[in-house]
C-alpha cells in the first residue's frame, strides 16, 4: 500500500523559496562581477581614439594665446601638444603664461586664426612632433614585412653612412610612431641612425587576428621584424628605445629576441615593467573594488575569458613581470620614469633598477608625468641619453665626441 506523501510544512516552503530567490541573486550577482570584470579586461586591451580630457575655454588670436582647464599635465612647463576634438588641427603649445584655481593660459607656438576651429574638448600629448618632416632630417618611409604584414617606419639615417649602431624607437599603447619623433635629434646627434616603428593594431600597421593589444606578448614579433630589417641594412648593433607600453614591448622583444646578441642596449622612458601594477593602479584610479581587478586580470590569462576579452591566446602576466624575470635581463638599460608618472606608476621601475643595478641605470625624474619627461626638462632628458650612450661605449668614439659637445 502507498504510503501518501505528507505536504512540506509552510516553514521548510518558505526555506526552499528564499534558498532558490538567494541562489538566483547569487547568480545575478556572480553574472554581473564576471561581465564587469571582463569589461575592464577588454578595455586594457582594446585599442581605441584619444579621448579627450581637458576644456578648451577660448584662445586669442591676438596674442596667439589658449586657456585650458587646469590638470596636473596642463601646468607642466615645457612644450606640448594639443589634439583638437572636432577638428584636424594640432597644436604646439609653449609655456604657461597664467593659472588660477581651475584654468590655464598657455602660449601658442602654432599660428591660429579667427576660423580655426578649436574645442570645446581636447586632448594634452607629449608629442609635440606629429609629422617626421618637423625634425628638418633627412628620412625615408620603409615598410617593414613584420608577421602581420607590411608595418610603415620612418628611417632616419645617419650622416656618416658607415653608422653600424641603429636605434630601433618603440612607440606605446594608443600612440603611433610620432611619440618618437622627440628622441631622433638627440640620437642623430650621437650619430646613430633611427628607425621610428609601427607595430600591430596601433591604426598605422596592420591589425592581427584579435585586432587586441597583447600588451606586449605579440607585439614584440613586430619589433623584432624591424630589428632584423635594420641588421639587413646595414646594422650591426641595436639600442631598443621604448615608451610606455612600448617599454614592455622592447623587454619582451630583448628576452625572446634570436637577434639578442646584437642588442647592445635599451633605453626606457615611462616604461610598463609589471603590467599588474599598472592594472591594478588604474583599476583604483577608477575606482574599481580590488576582487574585480583580480578577476579582470584572470581573465587575461584565461582560456574561455581569453577568447572573450581579446578573440586570441591568453597574456601570461608573468611573463610580462620583468622584476620577477630581473635576472634573466643581459643587456645594459637606461629608465627614466617620473615618480609622479600619474598613469604608469614607477614603482616597479625603482624595483628593477634595484634587483639589477649592474645593468639598470635609473633616472627619476619628479612632476614630469606620463612620457613627458622630453618635454618637462629637455636638456635633463638629452643629456642623460648622451651620458649614457657614451658610458656605455654604445656609440663610435667620433659619435661620442659629438654627442658630448
């Protein structure tokens, strides 16, 4: 005889109900951490156009004057760049003429007239250059056959013809070749030839598959091209230069490298040495709860998260630490990086200069900021490039001698 089955009381209902509304909430919950995550994620590696992050409050044509909202980048002395939102032009800017609580007034040093359309919103750079014909050198557009194809460079040669010792110049993320235009006259100077790059997704070379950063993962493949193209022409030594992202991709570049026995050295401005660090400072920056950041990390390294964020292989984050890998670095390096970077913090460059001082030579600077070290303090910047270069014996002693006139 079948025994009836006694109805649940209205307690353990109740229980039942509220355990599958809480496991709901729990999913909803894990499902919204696990898209934000992912969001932040792809956003580290997903290229993408200047955004705009000072007011345009008016210029004078007159006294070839512009007022800017005041930030921690547009008070720097120096000379800058101004990407126009809404319009082609670029600006140079000279020093800072005023400044109050919330605004900035700035010298013009490109000629605007009463139909130049500027603003309301703009983009501060460190640039200053935007075309190789500024420089007034002799150069050459080349094409380097890199493996996601045919990446533009700039080539600008030495005057004595016979130069051995190049500079391959890395540019960083959301940049193009132009950040690098600052350091070609000080390195023709010292009589090196300089082969400003492009690499993968940087919106002048080819994009990959991903069309995805790989924070210098993949990136260095594309370097390396440029690095046997320059021993194909004539090189026989190579200090890689890099800015940025740029920085990590030439310490990857100098670690996987079959071309690593002619890197004579390399030389670092702003560079990205530990990418948790600098995911994790920006992530607070925004802020951003610490378990997310560790998620967003995760799923860089991720299979399924992976294909998610970036449609590629996972970044293996530590092969990216290059204060983990320290001693695995062979070749001499100069870094300068602002203590006040506000963007790539120089922790992680003070810490490699410390594991490996026999081989790192550390130039801090102080309220100079992200890349803009050239323009906070130009003859600082040169002359530690120059000082460097010689101490290393990198440059010919004819070079040298030029370099330290």
């Amino acid at each position: 005889m079948n025994t009836p089955r006694r109805a649940a009381s209205p307690v353990l209902a109740g229980v039942r109900a509220a355990a599958t509304v809480l496991a709901a909430a729990f999913a909803g919950v894990v499902g919204a951490v696990a898209f934000l995550s992912l969001r932040i994620a792809r956003r580290a590696v997903t290229p993408g156009p200047r955004v705009a992050d000072v007011a345009v409050h008016g210029f004078d044509t007159g006294a070839q004057t512009i007022t800017l909202s005041r930030t921690p980048d547009t008070v720097l002395p120096g000379r800058y760049g101004l990407f126009t939102a809404g319009s082609e032009h670029y600006l140079k800017l000279g020093a800072v003429l005023a400044e109050d609580g919330d605004r900035v007034r700035r010298k013009l040093l490109t000629q605007v007239g009463s139909s130049t359309q500027i603003g309301p919103y703009a983009v501060f750079s460190g640039w200053y250059y935007e075309r190789a014909e500024e420089l007034h050198l002799p150069f050459t557009t080349e094409f380097i056959d890199a493996p996601v194809g045919p990446c533009p460079a700039w080539l600008f040669p030495a005057e004595d013809p016979s130069a051995d010792t190049w500079v391959v110049a890395v540019h960083g993320r959301g940049t193009t070749r132009a950040e690098v235009l600052r350091a070609v006259p000080v390195l023709h100077e010292a009589g090196m030839p300089v082969l400003c790059v492009s690499y993968r997704n940087d919106g002048e070379a080819p994009a990959s598959r991903s069309g995805r950063y790989g924070l210098g993962a993949t990136e260095w493949r594309d370097v390396d091209a440029a690095v046997a193209w320059a021993l194909e022409h004539g090189a026989l030594r190579i200090v890689l230069m890099g800015w940025s992202m740029g920085g990590a991709i030439v310490l990857q570049e100098a670690l996987n490298s079959p071309h690593s026995a002619e890197i004579a050295g390399i030389v670092l401005e702003s560079p990205v040495v530990d990418w948790r660090l600098v995911l994790g400072y920006q992530a607070r920056e925004l802020r951003v709860p610490s378990p997310l950041t560790r998620i967003a990390m995760g799923a860089l390294r991720g299979g399924w998260s992976s294909r998610v964020v970036r449609r590629g292989d996972p970044i293996s984050l530590d092969d990216l630490d290059i204060v983990a890998r320290a001693r695995e670095l062979t070749h001499p390096i100069l870094l300068l990086h602002s203590d006040d970077d506000g963007f790539v913090p120089a922790e992680a460059s003070h810490r490699l200069a410390a594991e490996r001082p026999d081989l790192v030579t550390m130039e801090s600077f102080r309220t100079a900021r992200h890349t803009k070290l050239w323009n906070f303090d130009e003859r600082r910047w040169n002359g530690a490039i120059r000082g460097w270069l010689a101490a290393r014996g990198v440059v010919s002693e004819t070079a040298r001698g030029g370099a330290e006139a």
